[in-house]
C-alpha cells in the first residue's frame, strides 16, 4: 500500500458558522462549501479550500461539529471546548487493501468501513497507534493517465 497525498485536515469547532467566518474573514478563504450534517457520523461538516486553490487542488480544511451529546466529536469537543485539530486524512486507491495491510500490521481501527463526507469510503485509525493522531484513510477514485 502507498498513502496518497494527505486530503484534508479536521478541526473540530463549536460554533461551525463562526469558524466559516474565521477563515473567510482571518485567512481569506474563498471557497467554502455549505454545512451539511452528517448522521450517521453524528456531525455537521463543511469543507473550507486553502486560498488560491480550486476545488479539486490543494488541501482543505473540514470544519466539524456535534450534532448531539452522543457524537464522537462531542467527546473530544468536551476536552477541547474551544476546539481544534482532530484528525488527519489520507488518500489510498484501495481502501480494502489498506485496511488490510493496517491490520496486518497491527494497527486497530475504530468502527467499520464507512461512506465519509466525499460520500467516498473511510475509516479511522486508533490516535495511539498513528503517534498520537487520529488518522483518517479516505479511498479516492483512480485517475486515468
């Protein structure tokens, strides 16, 4: 397996409509995508693109937030009130043969295989076996050279 490039960072945040405001207004983002909640991950999401990227280059910033007290965000926004970073993702073209090759290797993943908010599939990865970060490994399509 060979990760892709890193896809995007999570943070999570209280308020998602303030920190949409902070990136616009702070750090001059211009492409944000409208919130949409996520149930079946318990979260509100919207994807803000780094400055002087389109949508399909770059890195972006999901900005997440609880839906309720029973998401997981909700724990780590518990810990952390004014929010913060809470993962990391990676692309992989094969997200079968990387969860594999991650359990192969020993690593534990949370929960099963899942649709993400690229509606492509993920999972995450244990913080304590990935150096303290919850990694996210997020299957993106293969591109025809």
């Amino acid at each position: 397996m060979k990760l892709g490039r890193m896809n995007h960072v999570g943070v999570a945040v209280p308020d998602i409509d303030a920190a949409i405001a902070h990136y616009r207004d702070t750090m001059g983002a211009r492409q944000v995508t409208e919130p949409f909640d996520l149930p079946e991950q318990g979260v509100r999401v919207c994807f803000v693109h780094t400055p002087g990227h389109d949508a399909t280059e770059g890195t972006q910033i999901e900005l997440l937030s609880p839906l309720d007290d029973t998401s997981p965000v909700a724990g780590f926004m518990a810990k952390n009130p004014a929010g913060g970073q809470h993962h990391i993702c990676y692309e992989v073209p094969d997200i079968a043969e990387a969860r594999a090759e991650f359990e192969a290797m020993g690593k534990r993943i949370l929960g099963p295989t899942r649709t993400g908010a690229h509606g492509t599939p993920i999972f995450f990865l244990h913080p304590k076996d990935m150096l303290g970060q919850l990694t996210e490994i997020m299957e993106t399509p293969r591109q025809a050279h």
